[in-house]
C-alpha cells in the first residue's frame, strides 16, 4: 500500500464521509472513511475534476 497522507473526511448531510488523500508521487486517492484500505486512485486533477462537478450537482447521487 502506498504512504498515503489523508485529509480530514468530508461529510454530507446525513451521507456516508469520505476522505482524500495523496502520496509522494502526486496520485489522488478517495476512499469512505473508516475504509481507506478500499480505494480509487487516479491522478489529482482527474480527482480534482471529479470533486468540481460533484459540488457543481452533477454528480451528487454518487455520494
């Protein structure tokens, strides 16, 4: 498993928390919280990309 620094976990109203997290070689990851061995990875900016239009309320039935 990668050395992951992750964030404080991001939670919904009333949805499951979630937490991001990077490593030294600028991947992304997003994991539930409590489960941060379970992960997606991707690049920061696919990431970044993925949280933007998720706040925008394209996306907010995958939370």
């Amino acid at each position: 498993m990668p050395d992951i620094t992750w964030e404080d976990p991001y939670c919904a109203e009333g949805s499951a928390c979630f937490r991001i997290g990077i490593d030294a070689t600028d991947n992304a990851y997003i994991a539930v919280n409590g489960f941060e061995d379970h992960y997606i990875t991707d690049t920061r900016e696919a990431l970044r990309i993925l949280i933007r239009e998720i706040k925008a309320g394209k996306a907010d039935h995958l939370l």
